[in-house]
C-alpha cells in the first residue's frame, strides 16, 4: 500500500515539474523580451534631444558658438543630464531583467536535471540526447560574450549625453555649480574625468550586480541558533531542579508539551515552573549538549557561516507572588533572579562553554556592523515581545518595539537559511521563513505527533547535524 503512495505521488511531483518546465520556460523567454522592447524605449528616449533643437531653431550657429541666449543653455544643461541619468536607470532595470532570464534558465536546466536523473537512459543515450545544460552553473550571470555589446552601447551613449550637458552648459559660462576650477583640473578636464567615471560605473555596476546575482542572491550564510533544549540539556536539568526546588519527580518521557505546566498528567503547576525558572543558578549550570558548541564553532570557521543566537527568557516571572518565591528560593540556598539580570546570566553561560557574542543592546545596535564587521563574533539576541509572532501587523515603529525581537523577524530581516531548534511549533513556523530547521529530537516533538514540513530535518545529536549540515551547504 505505502508502494503505492509513493508511486502516486512521484507521478504528481513529476507532473508538476513538468508544469513548472513550461512556466519558467515561458518566463525566461518572456524575459527575453522585455530586453529587446525596453532597448526600444530607450532609442526612443535618445531622440529625444531633436525636440530641444527645434525649439531653438534658426538660432543654431549661435548657439554652437556660445553667444545664444543663456536659458537655452540651461534648459539643454538639464534635458541632456535627465536623459543621462534615465538611460543609466534603464541600464540597470535592464540589467536586472537580464539576470532574471538567466535565473530562469538554471532553473530550467535544475528541472532538466530532475528528468535526466530519474530517467532509465544508459550513458551512451544520455550523452546522446543532450543537448542543453542540466547544471546549473551556466549560463553565467557575467555573461562577456552577448551582453557586453548592449552594456558598451549604454556606456558610451549615456557617458556621451552626460559631456554633451556639461560642455552646452560651459559654452555660455566658465562657471558650473560656482566653481570654475576642481582641484587642479579646469572644468574643461573636469567634465571630461566625470563622463569617463560615469562610463566605468556602467561597466563596474554590471560587475557588481552580476557576483551580487551570483553569489547572494536567493542565498544566505547564516545560521539561527536557539539555546534551551538545542545548546543544552534543558529538559533533564528542569527535571533536577524541580526536584530540588519542590520535591516533585517526574519522568523525561512524560513530558509531551512546553511548558511543563500544560501536561495534565504531571501535576506540575505553573508557580512551581516559577520557583525553578527565577533562580539564578538554575541557568548559570545548565548543561550544554553532547558537542554542540565544537560544531556550532565548526559551521562558523570552516564553512563560514555567521551565526545568530536567539533565546526567549522573559524571567523574572514574579506575579503578585515576588516576596513568596523569592522567600522560597532563598530558603533553598539559592539567589532569586534580578530584573534584567538573565542577559548577563546567558552571555556568561555562553562565555564560560567557550562562545563569545555580542549581546543585541539598544546602544549596540545601529553600529552593530561597525562592533562585528568580520563576523567574528555570534550576535545574541534575547527575545522581547511577543515570541510568536511571525507576522508585520503594525507599522515600523511599533513592530520593532513589539514584535521584531524574536527569532521569526530576525530570521526575515537577516535571512537566515539554517535554524536550530527543539521546540515544534517554532520550527514548523521557521519552516516557512528558512531553507533548513534542524529539530533536534526531545520527548515534546515527536514526529508521530506532528505533520512536520520537508524543510525539518530530525537529527538525534550535534553530530547528526554536522553530517546534514555537509551535504546541504
């Protein structure tokens, strides 16, 4: 029966590459297009300056000689510069189009791909009926050979146009934005080291664009991690000190839902979850994981990936019960958390296990990439806010007071293409945000209770992840 399943459903999957063949081909050709009709509207755009010279008429020798009227000059000083500057922007939209036919086309060659894989064809008859790419390295999106005519076209004419404003505006005048002299160099030899520089920008913008294209478009090299469960042994170090804290004992196995308090069957309440998670010492010895920060540090110096550690831990959790648990928790020997104290409680533990981060602060954070611009260092964020919210539903201001600090916005804004975690819900939301969310295996995420996406990878230890984390970067 499962035979079966499976056939039905490598029939449909194949039926809709077959489908997403014909609409990417579509698209490419489409794409191809837009160039051949937008290069039209710019020919168009270049006869534009035959309009200027008619208004100008009889009054052509003069104007050629420097003696026409002033305002002509300038009205040809701005016709020719916006033309300019318009031909560079449809450059570059043009540009951008070129390299979505390219993105296209190596799709189309992935789904290629897809078919020649699952096809019954010997090596012989394979090499025989192939004709086009099924990799998707080609075509390259810095393309010298068919596009390079088109982007020395668009240099040369809109670098043209730019002298052309500069020196029409020179003939009635020495002076230009009040100066007549830059530097050393008259504006004679100004104007012509600004059209030339403007000439280079086409070609180092079309450099650019395509290693943009290339090498981070659609693509990302960080990694999310969380902490509670994933970088440590949450669960058994609870279950210590809900014994230590409330004599109550209860077993790993039981516990089927986060937090504890919501599995019935334990009789765990939610003030007894406080007396644990409001003492210090609870999170100052919490054991980390079987290797997992020789790994975490292993992704981040030899694949290179930056890393971006989040952790929600709203303690101090008091209610109207503060002098009670904090009587409770002294009376055991232990120190009750402080008011803001568990940032510095995580950066140490983080510390002493042999991480060093830089702690998201409000002073920190608009000269964030000026603190880390190597990435050396993690960035750890302790989430604020709503914790679940994945959405944008209030304006900017708000959403970064409310809402931006948690993992979900912080793996949109920073695209984060790998995720940590333990908890199910947070990872079958991460699922639709990142490539990869690696769950690492607890009693509460039970794959026999949940329809986890495809994304999700179950892995057992550190050392699962690092064996996927070779093949999928």
């Amino acid at each position: 029966m499962s035979d079966v399943i499976a056939g039905e459903q490598k029939k449909a999957f194949d039926q809709f590459q077959l489908e997403e063949y014909k609409n990417i081909s579509t698209s490419h050709f489409e794409s191809v297009k837009q160039i051949s009709t937008f290069f039209r509207y710019y020919l168009l755009l270049l006869s534009a300056p035959a309009l200027v010279l008619t208004i100008i008429g009889d009054e052509l020798n003069e104007f050629f000689g420097g003696n026409s009227n002033i305002e002509y000059y300038n009205i040809v000083f701005f016709y020719l510069l916006i033309i300019s500057l318009a031909g560079f922007c449809l450059f570059l939209y043009i540009l951008n189009v070129r390299h979505d036919a390219i993105l296209y086309a190596k799709t189309v060659n992935k789904v290629r791909r897809y078919f020649y894989d699952n096809s019954n064809l010997s090596i012989e008859e394979f090499e025989s009926y192939l004709g086009l790419p099924i990799v998707t390295i080609k075509p390259s999106y810095f393309d010298r050979t068919i596009f390079l005519p088109l982007v020395l076209v668009f240099a040369l004419v809109n670098s043209g146009f730019l002298y052309a404003a500069f020196y029409f505006r020179r003939l009635c005048s020495e002076y230009i934005f009040l100066f007549s002299y830059v530097g050393d160099f008259k504006i004679s030899s100004a104007i012509s080291y600004i059209s030339l520089l403007f000439l280079i920008t086409h070609f180092g913008m079309w450099f650019w664009l395509s290693q943009h294209r290339e090498n981070k478009y659609l693509q990302s090299y960080r990694i999310g991690v969380d902490i509670d469960g994933v970088l440590n042994e949450q669960t058994d170090h609870f279950i210590k000190w809900l014994y230590i804290m409330t004599g109550k004992k209860i077993a790993k196995e039981e516990i089927l839902e986060i937090p504890v308090h919501l599995n019935k069957n334990l009789n765990v309440s939610e003030y007894e979850e406080w007396l644990v998670f409001n003492c210090r010492e609870y999170w100052e010895t919490l054991p980390q994981k079987e290797n997992a920060f020789y790994r975490l540090k292993t992704l981040q110096k030899t694949f290179g990936y930056d890393l971006r550690i989040f952790s929600y831990r709203p303690w101090p959790i008091y209610g109207t019960k503060k002098k009670e648990i904090s009587k409770v928790i002294k009376d055991k020997g232990y120190t009750p958390l402080k008011r803001n104290e568990i940032s510095k409680v995580t950066k140490t533990w983080l510390k002493t296990n042999g991480l060093n981060t830089i702690l998201i602060d409000k002073r920190f954070k608009a000269f964030l990439n000026y603190i880390n611009p190597l990435k050396i260092f993690p960035i750890l964020t302790i989430e604020k806010g709503n914790p679940y919210v994945t959405d944008h539903r209030f304006f900017f201001i708000l959403r970064k007071q409310l809402l931006l600090i948690n993992r979900f916005q912080g793996s949109k804004t920073k695209k984060i293409k790998f995720f940590f975690e333990d908890t199910p819900e947070n990872a079958i939301k991460l699922s639709r945000i990142c490539d990869y969310v690696f769950l690492l295996q607890e009693p509460y995420n039970n794959e026999n209770r949940y329809k986890y996406p495809k994304n999700i990878i179950m892995v057992d230890s550190w050392n699962d992840v690092y064996r996927w984390f070779k093949a999928l970067s």
